[in-house]
C-alpha cells in the first residue's frame, strides 16, 4: 500500500484501486483480473464504475459491503453486457448514476467526475478509424477524502481541462493503445502539478508496450514524486 498523508492507496492490477482514508474504503473499476482479494472482502462503502468496459457486476459484489453505494457511469449500456453478467438494477446496492459532469457526496467522500474518451482524431483509435472509447461512453473520478483528493482519468485521452484540475494523488493510464501513453501522462502530469503520481494500466496486455522505469524516471526529472504499488 501507497501511502500519502491521511490517505492509503493500492493499486490491484489493470484499472482497479483501492483508497481508503479513516473509516471509508473506496474501489474504483474492480474487475475479476484485479487481485481483488488481498485485502478483506465486501469491505468497500463506495464503488465507482467508469464505463462498461470495467463494469463486473461479480466484482462488484466481491468488494462492496451490504450497504455500499455504487456510483455507475450512466453512459453503460446493459444490453451489450458480457452474458451471464448482473443488470445494475439487479444488485443489492444503492446505484447512484453519475454522467461527466457529476458532483455528489457518498458519506465521507466526495466524487466529481470528468469526461473521458478518445479523439477520433487522435492515435488512440482503431484501424477503422473508430475511437476505443467514443465521447460519452465513459468518465474519470475525482475523489476526497478527509481533505485528500484522489484523481483516476479513466480509460481517456488527455483532454482540454484535465490540466486545471486540483489533485493531489494523479491515477493516470499509461500503457497507450486506447488510452494516454506513458509520454502523454507524463506531460499531463507536469502541467497538472499533483504531490504524488501512481500509474495505471502498464503491461496489462500485449499491446502495451509502455515501459514502467522509463516513466517513473520521466516523472522525476521533471521534479515530481512518482510511487509504484507493484
């Protein structure tokens, strides 16, 4: 565990972290690849959900605790849901949907959400020239608590605003592909200014090719703090 001021903060593979900060423990994007049992089960009060590509509704359940509340991405459509996957509607949660533009508290946490896409311009796009993730599938989050803000993009390219944003924790993707890559998150990293940066998505699959050293060491000659959770 990564820790910062009155903040914990782990990283469990491919796009899942757990914060927790006194009394609350938040997950962000759990999935069945994350090694989601290294810490206790159902242990979770907040869930968030970015987009459909991260929703598990087994991992879901695997983290949250009975009266967690899952904040869930509206932009998901359950009818193009992996088979044998649960309906939001069907979980014993209190689902909260969040569009990118979102601003609401969940007990001791509050939660902001930003867009988060691909340019269909831009290199994160597929050879049929169709963005991974097209605007409006999908958002990042922006979580404080106890006065310690914590920043995951989502599965996005670097966008017009993320660099005003007050974060002192920086989540970012680096492998490339489908999100920023590693040149990209450092350059936002720079601009935005956080206290601590703890990259996502490295290394996940074949086609990220991003080098974890190489941005680490990026990170800090720019004078910036870099922690790797491995």
């Amino acid at each position: 565990m990564i820790t910062y001021e009155r903040l914990g903060l782990s990283w469990l593979g491919n796009a899942t972290i757990r914060v927790e900060s006194g009394e609350t423990i938040v997950y962000i994007d759990p999935t069945r690849d994350a090694d989601l049992h290294r810490y206790d089960d159902n242990e979770a009060d907040l869930v968030c959900v970015s987009h459909g590509h991260h929703y598990d509704s087994d991992a879901i359940r695997a983290v949250a605790n009975e009266s967690a509340t899952v904040a869930l991405f509206d932009g998901i459509d359950v009818h193009r849901l992996d088979d044998g996957m649960e309906r939001p509607a069907t979980l014993p949660f209190e689902i909260r949907s969040v569009d990118a533009e979102s601003d609401i508290a969940v007990g001791d946490a509050i939660v902001r959400t930003t867009a988060a896409y691909n340019d269909p311009a831009g290199p994160h796009v597929r050879q049929n020239g169709e963005p991974y993730h097209p605007e409006g599938r999908g958002c990042g989050f922006h979580v404080t608590l106890n006065g310690v803000s914590v920043y995951y993009p989502g599965d996005t390219d670097v966008l017009d605003g993320h660099e005003h944003l007050d974060v002192d924790v920086f989540c970012p993707p680096i492998g490339g592909v489908c999100t920023m890559d590693r040149h990209e998150a450092a350059d936002l990293t720079e601009a935005m200014g956080p206290d601590l940066v703890v990259p996502l998505l490295y290394d996940t699959f074949d086609e990220t090719e991003a080098t974890l050293e190489a941005f680490a060491a990026d990170i800090e000659s720019r004078g910036l703090s870099v922690a790797l959770d491995l």
